[in-house]
C-alpha cells in the first residue's frame, strides 16, 4: 500500500502545532510535511521528529521575504512563492538558502518551491524565463546537500492566477531546467479540479521518474479522501500497481481539511498506515 504523511498544517489542527507531530504519530503516521517550519527552530522541529519517530518528508520554501521577519509573514500577506515573478530573484535565493538549512537539520530530502501569481499584464510564457533561471539555480544549490526541488501544479480555483496549473505544463518545465533532482510534486486533488482523468496521469507521468511526491484530498470541497467525487481506493490501486512495476516509491501527503477532528476522520486510512 502507498505509504502516507500527515500534514501538520491541515490535520489536528485542534491542537497547537508542535504536539501535532505526537498526534499523527499515535495514529499510525510514520512522516510528516507541512507548509512552513520557519516560525521554530529548526532543533525544535527536529525533536520533535525524533521523539516520536517521524521522518520529515517535505515542507516548502519561503512564500516570499528576505529576512526572518517577513518570511514569517509573506503568505499572510498574499504571497504564493517567488520562482517565476521577475524581480523577486534575491527573495526567491534567500528563501532556498534558508529551506536549505532546515532540511539540514531535519533531514529532509526534498523542498517545495512555489511559483507565485501572475499579474495581471503577464503572460506565463513572458514568465518562463525567469521561472526556468530561478529553477536551475535552485536545483544546483539543492543538488550540493543531495536534496531534490519540487514544483507543483495547483489550480486556479484555490489559488487564483497561479502560475503553474497543469501536469503537462509542470513536466514540460522539468525538462526543460534538465536537472536530475528537479522534480513535480503532483497534487491529485489539484490534478482532478484541473484536468480530471487522474489515473491515466499517473499512469503516464511516474514512470517517468519525474515524480517527487504526491498529496491527496477529497474533491471538491478539500475533506477526507473518502468524500467527494474521487475514487481514492482505485487510485491507490493503481499506484500500487506502478509501485510493483518500480515506478513509485515516495510518499503521499494527506493535505486535506478534516470535517471534524483528524483521528474520527481516519476511517479511510484504516489498514493503509
């Protein structure tokens, strides 16, 4: 069975933020992601892991900023990442620097780093240039530490003017930055609101080993995986079945908004975790 993360900025969120990495390891959770780690030590973090014997498997770069202070209120304020708005290239540098040195300390192999919003005079293709610099640079730093750069498709509905929406379009960016640990974080919930014909997709795109990491949630209103118009329990069957063929061998992250507490809405991971 595909093996599963929590995410600790959406799941058990009852609770404040450090004794959610005890709360998903109750429930089965052997890693854990989440957006930001910026607002606690790194240390912290990572004793938090190991207490309760977790593996960090991804966090995103900085939304925006370029110093401690602002990186810490960017998405606040509206930002959504740095790597494609011309401009931003020393915020977007400071906040890889910075992602970096935390997944140093917590032992993470891999970094989410988001495009950022179109203006409303730009065009994504004006945009892929910088977006495509930004990469490159980024994946030869990450490279140094043995660590892998993800970029993900997310849909305009949640994220309006995103720049990056499509599997098609993420894939065709990895190739072209051609860099080995450059990588698509694929979000099957963005993917359905998007594009639909999710299994076919994953059956086209991990075997291509382009696939860092995927996430789950239920459509279209963002719950438990067992509710909305998405046949998880295929899905995970086909993942499966890639798995067997030595297509997939990362991890899911459950990035969905429990309807009430996070442990009474596990029935769907009952024999999975």
């Amino acid at each position: 069975m595909p093996r599963f993360a929590a995410n600790l900025s959406m799941l058990y969120t009852d609770r404040p933020f450090l004794d959610r990495f005890e709360a998903a390891a109750r429930d089965g959770f052997k890693a854990v992601e989440y957006l930001f780690p910026y607002a606690f030590p790194a240390n912290e973090l990572a004793a938090r892991l190991k207490a309760n014997g977790l593996q960090q498997v991804l966090f995103n770069a900085p939304p925006g900023g370029d110093s401690p202070e602002t990186v810490n209120t960017a998405w606040e304020q509206g930002s959504r990442g740095t790597a494609s708005v011309p401009g931003r290239e020393a915020e977007f540098r400071y906040g890889v620097r910075q992602a970096l040195e935390y997944a140093a300390a917590l032992d993470c192999p891999r970094i989410h780093v988001m495009a950022g919003l179109l203006a409303d005079d730009q065009t994504r293709e004006g945009l892929r240039g910088v977006y495509i610099d930004n990469l490159h640079w980024a994946a030869v730093e990450a490279a140094k530490s043995g660590r892998d750069i993800l970029i993900e498709p997310i849909n305009t509905r949640d994220v309006p003017r995103f720049f990056l929406n499509r599997q098609d379009h993420a894939h065709e960016i990895v190739e072209a930055v051609g860099a080995l640990n450059l990588r698509v974080q694929m979000d099957l919930y963005h993917c359905q609101i998007v594009e639909g014909d999710v299994a076919m997709k994953l059956r086209k795109y991990l075997p291509t080993g382009r696939v860092g990491h995927m996430q789950i949630a239920g459509v279209p209103e963002r719950h438990e995986p067992d509710i909305g118009e998405l046949n998880h329990p295929y899905l995970f069957s086909v993942i499966d079945e890639l798995a067997a063929q030595g297509h997939w061998d990362g991890w899911i992250g459950c990035e969905y908004r429990p309807r009430g507490g996070t442990g009474e809405g596990l029935g769907w991971a009952r024999g999975l975790l």
